[in-house]
C-alpha cells in the first residue's frame, strides 16, 4: 500500500535565507514570489497546513514600479481608534514616507490569515535602501 508522505515538524530544518533586490520590479509579480518563498510552495515537500517557507529580504523598496495609475488611484486605509479617525493615502505618497509598508501589505495579503499566517510573515524583512543587516546568514541572490 502506497501511504502519502507528511513531513513533520522535526523533518523541516532547511529554512534558506534569499534576498530580492526590488530595483524596476513589479509590486504585484513581487509580492507572489514573496509570498510563495515564505509559505514554501516552491518545495517540493510543500504542506499547507505547516510553516515550510523561507526567510526572505527585500532590498531597494523604495524603487519598484507599478503599472497603470495606481501611483494617483490606490488608496490604502487605516483607523486610528478613534470616532472619525478614518486615515487614508495614496501609493504615491506612502512610497516617499514608508515605502517598506508598500511590500510588506502587498505580501501580507497574499499569505493565510490566522497564526499560521503571521508566523510566515514574520520571515519578511523589507529594507527601502540597498543595505540590510542580514549579512550573516549568508543569503543567497534571487532575480524576480
């Protein structure tokens, strides 16, 4: 009898750290293989109910591009807390304040809600500049 093979806990210990320079990128194309890295859908030891993925650095935040008009158009949204505290602002302007957020909710979106979601996402480090301090884990180089 053939049996299907589940990884457990102890067999995942091949976590890699790739590091993605998101220099003329498109936001949409990055943030799918982001969030394919970090949920570890590129394995082929893929489950979907275990955190599999790998951590992932984003450099150059500050320089992807998009298409259309979403520069004017898109509009993401936050509240405060407090009555009336509805706070909104474009992609054009959020690029020059935090442009890090740009990817992070872009891939944030993109992976599962709930715990399992959030520990993925704590894999992710975005950095607007070229630098980042991950220098030790030797990552490797990876062209979207």
């Amino acid at each position: 009898m053939n049996l299907t093979f589940v990884p457990k806990a102890s067999d995942i210990n091949s976590k890699k750290w790739f590091v993605i320079d998101a220099n003329g990128v498109v936001l949409g194309r990055l943030a799918t293989k982001v969030a394919e890295l970090l949920r570890g859908k590129h394995k082929v030891t893929y489950t979907p109910y275990q955190d599999m993925g790998d951590y992932v650095i984003v450099v150059n935040a500050e320089k992807i591009k998009v298409t259309g008009k979403k520069l004017d158009q898109k509009v993401y949204f936050h509240h405060t807390g407090w009555v009336g505290g509805e706070k909104y602002i474009t992609l054009k302007e959020q690029l020059k304040k935090r442009p890090e957020k740009v990817i992070e909710d872009a891939v944030k979106g993109m992976l599962p809600k709930g715990p399992l979601g959030r520990k993925m996402y704590k894999k992710l480090f975005v950095y607007a500049g070229e630098n980042h301090k991950h220098k030790a884990q030797k990552p490797e180089a990876l062209v979207v």
